[in-house]
C-alpha cells in the first residue's frame, strides 16, 4: 500500500545530480569518479543515492520568503518497511 502525501514525491532534474567535477564532491568522496552516499543509521536502517542540488523557500515566523540554495541526499528507490 502506498501512502499518498500532499504532495507528489520529489525527483530531480537531471541538471540537478550533482557530478563528480563539482567541487562538493573532492570533501565527501574518496573515487573521484563519483559523487553519491551510502550511509547506515543506528536503527540499522540505510540509505544510498546520489546528491543533488537544488533551490528550495523557505518562509521565517514574519512571513518573509527566501530562496535558498541546498544540497542533500537523494535515494531514487526509497520504499517504506510496509511496501516491502
């Protein structure tokens, strides 16, 4: 069963994958042929993807909107224990 959210999953544009030129990826990767992450958790859950950069608002307590520049992880193949 697949849960329907407000809003639909998010995927990125390709031109938003951050590549293994870009300078992010010379502090977080050891192959300099790649640039995504693999990590565990405490509970032994786990996650690996890829980084993308992308521009995300962001809206303070005054209501004053910002655009804001992030860079996270992205996992294309995410599914929840109960999708299993």
């Amino acid at each position: 069963m697949l849960l329907q959210g407000a809003h639909p999953s998010y995927k990125p544009e390709q031109s938003n994958i951050v590549p293994a030129s870009d300078p992010l990826c010379d502090r977080v990767q050891r192959n300099p042929n790649e640039c995504n992450y693999d990590i565990n958790y405490a509970d032994r859950s786990s996650s690996m993807g890829a980084y993308v950069r992308d521009n995300m608002q962001l809206i303070s307590e005054d209501s004053e909107r910002e655009n804001v520049d992030i860079v996270f992880g992205y996992e294309p193949t995410f599914q929840l224990p109960w999708q299993i």
